[in-house]
C-alpha cells in the first residue's frame, strides 16, 4: 500500500494519507480532513478497473 491508494474501511471508501512503520496508517475520505488512525490489517484495497 501506498499513500494516495484508494482502500475500504468499515464498508466506506477511503484514501491513504500517511502510513507509519509501526503497522499503522492515517486514512481519510476524499475532499474532507477527518483523519482516521488504523492498523494497516483492517483495511482493504479497491481496485480501480482501468477500460480502454
């Protein structure tokens, strides 16, 4: 994972604002400044599908 990847948290869609060493990251939701601090193992990717 890296900063800027879109993920799901809690059933919601959120982007990585920061990521620790400890295992942890801050997320936030697009357009807002809400910062969540999680464990890097509750979070899921979303992958974008890319089209032609």
């Amino acid at each position: 994972m890296n900063r800027g990847d879109k993920v799901y948290y809690n059933g919601e869609e959120f982007e990585i604002y920061y990521i620790y060493e400890s295992g942890y990251c801050e997320i936030k939701k697009q357009h807002r400044w809400n910062i969540l601090l999680v464990p890097l193992t509750e979070l899921h990717i979303l992958h974008e599908l890319k089209t032609f």
